[in-house]
C-alpha cells in the first residue's frame, strides 16, 4: 500500500500548523531566558544558575508539552476537537450531566476558557514588544520608537481581522519554518563555542539549584514557564490539524529547534554575563540584527494572530453551549468554517492589548503578568484529565491517580511560582478571567431561568392542536416557521400570532435548534419530520458548536421532497422578551446579577441574524417576562 499521500497530506498540515499552533510557543525565546537574568525578579548570571535555569528549560519542554500535552493530552478529543471547552463537554456527555446543571466540571471548564482570554489579550502585547525591543540593540537611537512602533503593528494587525486571513494564512508556515529554522542556526553557533552547556540536561543541575537558591529558584521558576505558554495551544488546536500533524511538527521542528536556541542564549550567557539585557539578539552579529527583527516581527505578528483566532473559535464554542450571548459571528470563508471574524472581541482585544503596552512600556515589565493565566489553565486541564482516565479510558482510580498527580504537582508548582508576580502585573489576567468567568456563569445561570419562566407562558403540543380541530382558524398560502427551544411546546410566537391576527399559515413548521456537545453533527439526510395534524410539521435541526445556525440551509434540506413547503419564502416568526426586574420570580439571585444579565441579554446579538434568517422575512412578536 502507497502511503505517500498520506505522508504528504500529514506534512503539508504539520507545515500550516507551524504557524497556528506554535507561534505563541515559538515566539518564547526573545524573552523567556531573558527574563530569568535581567529583570525584576532576575538572578546573578554565575555557572549554577545558568545550568539550573537551562536544566529547568529543558525539563519543563520535556515533561509538560511533550510528555503530558503532545503524548497524553492530544488523545483526549471530543469528536476531533481539543481544548479545555471541548474536554468539559466530553466529560459531562460522557457523565449524563443535565444541560442546565452547572455543575464542577462546567464550572471549572469555564474558568479555564477564562483564563485563556486573559492570555490570549497579554500575548500579541509581549510577543511583537519583544519583538521590536531589538531595535535597541541595533541602536540605542531607536529607544524611543519601539512603543509607538509596537502599537502601529498592533492596530494594523487587529484592523486586519476584518479581511480575514485565509490569504494570508498559507504564508504562516513557512514563515515559521524560517524562523525556527533561525533561531536553531543562532543557537547552534552559540553551543559550539560553549558545548558544556549541553550538561544542563541532567536535572541535577535543577535540584542542586533549587538547594542553593531556595526561594529564588522558586521565583524564577515563574519565569521559566515563559518558556511552554504555548502548549495550551497543541491541545486547542486539536480539530484544525489533527494530532499526527501536531506531533509531526513538534519532534520534528519544534522541540529540536526551541532546545537549541534555548542551550545558544545560556552558553552565550556563560561567555559573556553582559549580555543578559537583550539575549535573544545578542546571538546575532551586527549585521544580521536587523534582519532578525523583521523575521522576529512576522513571528510575533504570526503568534499574535494565532491567539485571536483561537480567541474567535473559543467564543463561537462558547456562545453554541450557551455560556455566552448571541455575538456577531462573521464567516470569512466559504470552504473554511473556522475561518471567523468578531468585530466585538476583536475591538476588546485591540483595546486591552494596545493599553498593555502603553502601561508596561517593555517586555520586561509585561512579563510579569505573563504566565499566570495559562498556569491556572493548565492546572485546570489536568484535574479534568484524571476524569479522562478514569471515566472515559477505564484506568484504575488509583493508575489515574497516580499519573495525574505527578503532572498535577508539576502544575502546581508553576502556578504557585507565577502567582509571586500578582503586583509585578500578574493581577491582570486574573481579573480579566474573573470578569469572563463571572460574564458565562450569569448568562448560563440566567438562560436557564428565563426557559422555566417562559414554559410558564406557554401550552402543550397536544392541548394546542385538539383547540385546533374544536375551533380552528383561518389559514393564508404560505409557510410559517416558528422557532421554539421546547419540543413539546407550543412557539410563544405561534400563541400570539394566532391570538391577535386570527390566521394562521397553511403549512406551520415548528423549529428546534438543538446544539450539542460534539463539534461537528451530521444529521441533514435523515432529520426526522413529525407531521402532526392541520398540516402542522415538527423537527429538530442538529447542530455542533463549531457549525454555523443556518436554518433555512437545513430546511431546505430536511424538506426537499415537501415541494409545497418552501423555506426559502417563508415568513419566519420569532419572539422578542421584554425582561423586566421582579422580586417575586422563583431566581433568587442578587439585584445586580438580575440587572447585569437583562443588559447581557439586551446587547446579544439579533437572533435572526444569529439563525441566518433571510432579511424581510422575519416577524418578531414581543413578549414580557419578569425575573
């Protein structure tokens, strides 16, 4: 069996994922090593702390991202898909938790999905900083441009999310593939001057620096994370690649090329202490700085880029399980789906990240609140782990335990290290991920009230039609469809329409919109059309959290062989509630969470538009309701 296609396919992906899922982690050597010896938290660059820091370098790169991420976490998927948002609905899937019961698991999913906006907002500002901060070392003349030039790429960058990306997008890989390629070519030039470096692998180093350091090397441990902020990002990419092309491209580029940069920067720093204040670039002779900027700058724009997307795909995944309102959601491919843009998100993260680097003004004072958000996540992710283990891999509790606990110590250790930065800016990204977490849980919390208070206000499938048969309307040519979350229920929309114009259409379809826990369903050929009776037809469309509500597409489908029924002219009604405060509803919430979640749901997002109705034939009936 010829299985060169197959190795090409899988190569050409691991190529395209060079620049999607390793900018953020590729970008790490213009600061992380930095960082540990020239800054607020920073150590004396002897031989001992130089080995150590190394040996926790390549430790950290070899447990956590390659071990615990590229082996074991690229296996747990729902459907394909990765990340913490898709590990949360397979757990609860798997476990039979009800939909509205928030539960742990949501609970901690949520959190987790918080703490990556926070990350997603800190990267584009630290990675395109340290990017242009090598202007100084070209020449200290440049000092003053670098803020003013790291906010223009900034906004140049965020302006062009309108545009999408998919032009450009072929370009990322190999861009990237440069640029590791560069940076293992600096390295390598370094380590052979200093070949003793490579004795950093041997975790002795580490443990005989942590002896000698104590809470220094704790401190700095912090740092060192800098260096796998990234690895969330193997795992949430998961769906667009597949793990074989991630794996590919980790062994085969990543992971060498990272390692040998990183050995370059400690052999250079043995050499010469002196060049602790812009590392990175010091690997370089003079005439190749300013080429290494630009590359550097396309690296950092790449892994800025990256993080956005990732930012559009976890919001559109957010809004399908219902932890966030209705946004506006653009669709900026036809033959790519995750191809999206957010104009709101996208205006939040231009505004968030250009104050950053205004605030912080260098890297350096940024990196403080780096790593925090991505620690937290990562904790997250390997408590949810053990449940895959246990529940959904059969591992003995005690096996499951057991391995999750030497990766839940390493977590934690990180974590605790990068929390000793919460006044060095690492509050940051923890309040930014209280106010999302806080944001999903209101709106879950209080959707799942506003469906009791509607069942109040509405009638039974079956009571409805046999009024139908004692008393029935007049009915006008054409197609009503009405949109109802409850299948057993009648459309409020439906009630009031036939209560104050006295007709009724004379073929009805009655519309659920029912989204699942899997990212992709395939239930179009075969959707089950209920006929009930006075030419009222029931069905429920299906719908993943990575798809797109198009509901006239689906019905057009479903009713290909009902030539009298044609979704494409149809009048589509849909009811608007007026929600109004109430101390007497059965949600005993604070005040100001019933208010916060009457604004969320005021500035949510046309749900025709949401549905893909078509314009001018949409009806909408208000309807009030107390909470």
């Amino acid at each position: 069996m010829n299985n060169t296609p197959v190795m090409q396919k899988q190569s050409a992906l691991a190529l395209a994922a060079l620049g999607i899922v390793f900018g953020d982690i590729g970008t790490s050597p213009l600061y992380a090593v930095r960082q540990c010896f020239f800054g607020v938290f920073s150590i004396t660059p002897v031989p001992a702390n130089i080995f150590g820091v190394m040996s926790l370098i390549f430790w950290s790169l070899i447990l956590i991202v390659t071990i615990k991420y590229a082996i074991f976490m690229l296996r747990a998927d729902n459907h394909g898909e990765g990340g913490i948002l898709a590990l949360m609905t397979l757990l609860i899937k798997h476990k039979n938790i009800p939909a509205g019961a928030p539960g742990y698991l949501l609970t901690l999913g949520l959190v987790g999905a918080a703490f990556l906006y926070a990350d997603a907002m800190i990267t584009p500002a630290i990675t395109v900083l340290s990017a242009v901060e090598g202007l100084n070392v070209f020449s200290s003349r440049f000092a003053s441009y670098v803020v003013p030039s790291a906010v223009m790429i900034l906004i140049l960058l965020f302006w062009c999310q309108h545009f999408g990306t998919g032009r450009i997008g072929v370009i990322f890989g190999p861009v990237m593939l440069v640029w590791f390629s560069v940076i293992a070519i600096l390295g390598a030039l370094s380590v052979v001057q200093t070949p003793e470096i490579l004795l950093a692998v041997n975790p002795m180093h580490a443990i005989r620096f942590f002896s000698m350091e104590g809470f220094k090397a704790f401190a700095i441990l912090g740092i060192v994370f800098l260096v796998i902020t990234g690895a969330e990002a193997l795992y949430a990419d998961l769906g667009h690649f597949g793990r074989n092309p991630i794996r590919l491209a980790w062994f085969v580029v990543i992971l060498p090329s990272l390692l040998i940069n990183y050995f370059g920067q400690s052999a250079l720093l043995l050499r010469s202490p002196a060049t602790a204040d812009n590392l990175f670039y010091q690997l370089a002779p003079t005439w190749a700085v300013i080429p290494l900027i630009a590359i550097a700058t396309l690296a950092a724009v790449i892994a800025s880029q990256a993080v956005i997307a990732g930012a559009f795909s976890s919001t559109s995944q957010a809004i399908h399980l219902g932890l966030l309102p209705r946004m506006n959601v653009r669709q900026m491919s036809a033959q790519l789906y995750g191809q999206i843009f957010i104009p709101v998100i996208n205006n939040l993260f231009l505004i968030m990240t250009v104050l950053l680097v205004i605030i912080f003004q260098s890297s350096g004072a940024l990196a403080g609140a780096y790593g925090i958000a991505v620690a937290s996540t990562m904790v997250i992710t390997t408590f949810l782990f053990y449940f895959i283990l246990r529940d959904y891999w059969h591992w003995h509790p005690v096996t499951a335990g057991l391995f999750v606990i030497v990766f839940l110590c390493i977590d934690g250790i990180n974590w605790g290290s990068t929390l000793l930065r919460i006044s060095a800016g690492g509050w940051i990204p923890l309040a930014v991920a209280f106010i999302v977490a806080s944001i999903m849980l209101i709106w879950h919390r209080g959707r799942r009230q506003l469906e009791l208070s509607i069942d109040n206000f509405t009638m039974n499938i079956d009571v409805f039609l046999e009024s139908l048969r004692i008393n029935p309307p007049i009915r006008v040519p054409g197609t009503g469809v009405f949109l109802t979350a409850r299948e057993d229920m009648v459309p409020r929309a439906l009630l009031h329409n036939l209560k104050h114009n006295k007709v009724m259409h004379e073929y009805v379809l009655i519309v659920t919109a029912a989204s699942h826990r899997v990212p992709y369903v395939h239930k179009y050929d075969d959707l089950p059309i209920i006929e009930l009776r006075h030419n009222i037809y029931q069905i429920t469309l299906h719908f993943g959290f990575l798809e797109k509500r198009d509901i006239p597409a689906a019905l057009n489908r479903a009713f290909a062989d009902h030539p009298d029924i044609n979704p494409d002219s149809a009048s589509y009604f849909l009811t608007r509630e007026d929600l109004m405060l109430s101390g007497s509803s059965s949600w005993k919430a604070p005040r100001w969470v019933k208010l916060f979640f009457i604004f969320l749901w005021k500035i949510a997002s046309d749900p025709a538009k949401y549905f893909n109705l078509p314009t001018g034939q949409v009806v909408e009936i208000g309807a009030p309701i107390k909470i």
